[in-house]
C-alpha cells in the first residue's frame, strides 16, 4: 500500500493508496479522536460500501450514521447541500466529529462543503470510490456545488484530514466510469509528466483489465503530482491551475450539456481542443495532439458526447472560473509533460478549434 503526504502548510495529511485501505479507515478516524462519524454516500455506492464502512467504525467505538443522496451530478446542489448540513444538525456532528465523504466527485463535493461550512468547519476524510476521485477530486481540499450556470461556483478550500483511495472498491464501478477517469490522468501526463505517458502506453492492458498491479502506481503517482502543485499554491493563484488544462472547454461542454457529459470525458474533449490551439498558436509540435489523441483513444476517449453545439460551448467559455477581467487565462501545453498556465487566447482561434471539432 502506498502512502503519499499532502504538505500543506499547517495541516499536512495522508492520502492512502492500495487494495485494502479502506480497512484503515476505523484506524485513523479513532487516532484523530473523533466522537461521532457522519457518512455522507449515495445511493449506489451506499448499497456496496456504507454498511461496511459503518460496522467499521462502530467497531473502532466511534458512533457512526450514514445519510444518502441520489446518484448524479444534479446532488451537487443548494437544496441537497441544505438536507446534507440538516443530518449533520440531526446527528448532533460537533467540532470533535468528523464528516466521510463516501463517494465519488459528486459525493466528495458535497460532503466536503458541507464539512467546510458546517459549525465553520469540521473534519473530513475523504474515502473516493471512482478511480477519477482517486486521482483527482479527492486530494487538494476543492470543494463545492453548482450554481445555475456555472460548475462548482459555489464552494471552498477546505483540506480533508485524510483520504483513503481502496483499490478494491472499483470492481463495482462501470466500465464507462472507469474509462472515462483516465482523461484526467492523460491530464497529469500531458501537463506535468511525461513519465507517466511512458507508463500508460506500457501498462495499456493491465490498466484496462483494472490490474491493482498496474493502477497501483498510476494513482499513486497522479496523487504526488497533484500533492506537489497544491502543496505550492493551495488556493490556486498562479501554479495550481495547471490541473486545470483541458478543463476550460471541458467544463464548457459540460455546462452547455446541462452536466450529462462525464467529467473526465469533458476533459479528454478539452484536451482535444487546448492542444489544437497550442499548435494553432505555435506553441507545440502536431506531433504532441497526435500522442495525446492516441492516448486517449486508447482509453476510448472522449468518446460519445451529449448532444451540443460548438455555439453552445464557445458561449459557456467566459463563464471559466479562472478568468481574470473577463478574460481567460488558458492552459496550453507545450511539450509532453509541460505546460504553461495564464495564456492568453484570441477568440477567432477558440472559435476555429471548437468548431472543428463539434457541429
């Protein structure tokens, strides 16, 4: 099992990488001390995980409830955040209670805003369930729902005391789920390792067989990458946003998809797209988009989108989060494992790169 620590200033804390870890959980959630565990899950991971992950704590003598919301992008919202934070009152969670977010992105979201706001903050472990929480959304303290028009508008830092990423928990996810994570994997190699590249197309079988032996390091090593740049800028204002390449479009397509389309497909899309214009711009070879769409074939990525418009899209662009002044600041790659973040990008070229690759 591997171990990685996010350093944070001030509260560093473990991520827990391997087949078995979440038999860890108990251990570490009676070690902090906590009094009471609150086990926000949905639906479906609910039915295969919750009952386990309760009796566990139980077991450790910490008094566990477990409270589910329905599966799906659409629970990352006010009106379930607001029956989230009433269980927490329900339940009688005090500052010496910690909140375990039993999911994945949706559920990791949620539960961590509600850990965040919560009597002002109390602790969460993250426990993610999808391969794409493991690698991503689990570890770096983002936390949030949706507004009305913009994905994870409403949110904040809010750094988990922990996270445990089980291997095993993947069997029960679907086939399409588990694809779709690597575009944020493709992601970490693209931007930040080209090592990683190297491993995917290496370990192509293994990883697609769902192999503990071969997606052991991949989680592993996508967790120091991200460890590493939150550790430097925690609240993204400069460095940190190069985890956001491909998510520009990506997260356009998934608003002007009203949030039908995976996230890791999104990004697999948004990928397509930022190293279109990278080229378009002269900023890296054609040869870097010809190994970023084989790799993400491999995983067959982006795949099938909800149905969309590149106007649609194009419209939803000025609404990313990391625009400044009305303007965004675009994540480009320039060589595989290197990107650069801040750019600037003329509309006329978005606008081509998107339309040729959308209606």
């Amino acid at each position: 099992m591997a171990r990685v620590s996010v350093e944070v200033p001030g509260r560093p804390y473990p991520v827990l990488v391997g087949t078995g870890a979440l038999q860890e959980l108990p251990r570490l959630v009676h070690e902090m001390g906590a009094s009471a565990a609150a086990v926000v899950t949905d639906a479906t991971v609910g039915g295969h995980w919750a009952e386990a992950v309760r009796t566990g704590l139980t077991g450790a003598g910490v008094r566990a409830v477990v409270h589910e919301v329905e599966p799906g992008e659409h629970a990352k919202s006010l009106a379930v955040l607001e029956r989230v934070l009433d269980f927490l009152e329900e339940s009688e969670i005090d500052r010496h209670g910690v909140v375990v977010a039993l999911g994945g992105g949706t559920v990791g979201d949620l539960a961590g805003f509600a850990a965040a706001v919560w009597l002002r903050g109390v602790r969460c472990v993250q426990v993610p369930t999808t391969l794409l929480a493991m690698v991503d959304s689990s570890v770096g303290g983002k936390t949030g729902v949706n507004s009305a028009r913009t994905k994870n508008g409403i949110g904040a830092f809010w750094q988990p005391v922990a996270v445990v990423a089980d291997l095993s928990v993947l069997s029960t996810l679907p086939e399409e789920e588990y694809r779709a994570a690597f575009g944020e994997i493709v992601k970490y190699a693209v931007a930040m390792d080209r090592e990683l590249g190297d491993r995917l197309e290496a370990d192509l079988d293994g990883l697609l067989a769902r192999s503990s032996a071969a997606l052991e390091p991949v989680v592993t090593r996508c967790v120091e990458l991200k460890a590493r740049v939150v550790a430097a800028d925690e609240q993204e204002g400069g460095p940190r946003q190069i985890l956001n390449y491909g998510h520009t479009v990506g997260h356009a397509l998934e608003n002007a998809s009203g949030y039908t389309a995976a996230h890791g497909r999104a990004v697999a899309f948004g990928m397509e797209a930022a190293a279109r214009i990278a080229v378009e711009l002269g900023l890296c070879p054609p040869a870097l988009v010809a190994r970023q769409d084989a790799l993400l074939e491999a995983f067959a990525l982006p795949g099938a989108l909800p149905a969309t418009t590149a106007d649609a899209v194009l419209a939803a662009v000025p609404r990313d989060k990391k625009a400044r002044g009305g303007r965004v600041r675009w994540v480009l790659p320039r060589e595989m494992g290197r990107a650069q973040v801040g750019l600037a990008v003329p509309d006329e070229v978005v606008a081509g790169v998107v339309r040729g690759l959308l209606p």
